[in-house]
C-alpha cells in the first residue's frame, strides 16, 4: 500500500535522478568543449609556429561559444594571437619583432592545412635595440611623434646624431626617411649615415595578405599597424 509519504519519497528520488543526469550530461558537454577549444587553438598555434619558423607554439585564444559547432562549421568565430620574437626578413636581412600581436575573424583550416582569416588586424612591436643593430647605428625617440634620433660614431669626428622620420613606405615597408644632420657635418659623413637609414624596410616574413596602415613611435621602440582581408597565416617569402 502505498501512502502519501512514499509517494513524495519516490518522486524526490526521481527529481534527484535526473537532476544528477542533467548535471552529468552538462558536465560532459562542459568536457567536451574544453577539449574542443584545446584542441583548435593547438591547431591553430602549431599551423602559425611551423609556416613563421618560430622556435615554440604562440599564445592563442579563440572565441565564440561553443567552439565545437564552430569546429563543425569549419570556420572559427575569432583568435587572438600573441608571437614573440619573430624573425622579419628585411631585404635579405632579418629585424626581430619582439611582439606580433594578431586579432583574426573567422578563421578557417585550408587543405593545405594552413590557416586563413577573412579579416585581421595586427599590431608588430620593434625595439629601438633592434632597429639599432639593423641599421648599425644608435636609434632613440626623436623629439615628434614621428621622430627618432640616430647617432654613430665618425672616424675624426666622433659622435654626430641626425634626427629622421619614421612613417609608412609602401604596403608592407616601414620607412625612415628625412636625414637631418647640422651644418657642420662634411659631406662625405653625411652620405654615410643618410644610407644607412634612407631605404625602405620590407616586412616580408610576416602573414601574407596584411599591409601597413601606420606607425607609431613609443620610448622603447616602434608600433607598426596592420590589417588585412583574406589573410593567410603564411608569410610571403615561405
């Protein structure tokens, strides 16, 4: 005979049946997401550390909820990517940058198994250390927004310095251009430190299909300003 009693008995333990199903399902949906989202910004890392030659995977975060249906779709919502000392070719010469910073949207695998993103914005970071041992001369901060200072040291003359701009040179080029040195600077050391630093910088060993919207100069270095569409996370000189 069944009272009252053992009827509530019975529908709370069924109440805490399926509460405990329902959380046992979420916890494995919950699993499975996580290792969807490991898993694609694996991919994603280790596409970018092989086709830009960098010595370990860089940061990678990508968004969108749930990242799993997106892995299904085959195109991911948006990444961000975080590289650290990546090796720019410059004319057949290499510049570090000491940080790429990449915000992609809508990233997709290709057969090749390279990564695409429909849209990108970038943000490359050189020091005034590696500018400097580029050019073989001492770059500071000028004293513009766009100024730098270069300094070396002449044979018979010692140490003369120039101030210079630093601005956009072509789609993918950082430029230092407008040498300026005193007066009483001969010819001949003029010439020298104009070449040294007249001549456009391209940056050719970063993802195809990004171009050069501006440059900034900051106390510790530069901060070149890229974006792009249809970019491929493949440098052009790969």
């Amino acid at each position: 005979m069944h009272g009252p009693g053992n009827d509530r008995s019975q529908w709370l333990r069924r109440r805490r049946i399926g509460l405990i199903a329902v959380a046992v399902t979420l916890l494995a949906a919950a699993g499975g997401e996580v290792s969807a989202t490991q898993y694609t910004q694996d991919r994603i890392a280790d596409s970018v550390r092989r086709d830009i030659s960098l010595e370990s995977n860089p940061e990678v975060h990508v968004h969108g909820f749930p990242v799993s249906l997106q892995l299904a779709r085959g195109v991911i919502t948006g990444a961000d990517i975080n590289v650290t000392h990546v090796p720019a070719n410059l004319n057949g010469r290499v510049l570090t940058v000491q940080n790429l910073a990449m915000h992609l949207q809508r990233v997709r695998r290709e057969q090749s198994g390279r990564e695409r993103a429909d849209e990108a914005e970038v943000t490359a970071t050189i020091t005034f250390d590696d500018l400097s041992a580029f050019y073989g001369v001492d770059l500071s901060r000028g004293d513009g927004d766009d100024q730098v200072m270069a300094t070396t040291q002449v044979p018979l003359l010692g140490k003369i310095s120039a101030s210079a701009h630093v601005g956009v040179a072509g789609p993918r080029a950082v430029g230092i251009e407008d040498v300026r040195l005193s007066e009483n600077v001969p010819p001949t050391a003029r010439t020298l430190l104009g070449k040294a630093l007249e001549r456009e910088t391209a940056l050719d060993n970063l993802p195809e299909g990004l171009a050069l919207q501006s440059v900034a100069i900051t106390d510790h270095g530069i901060v070149a300003l890229m974006s792009g569409h249809d970019v491929e996370l493949q440098p052009r000189t790969a």
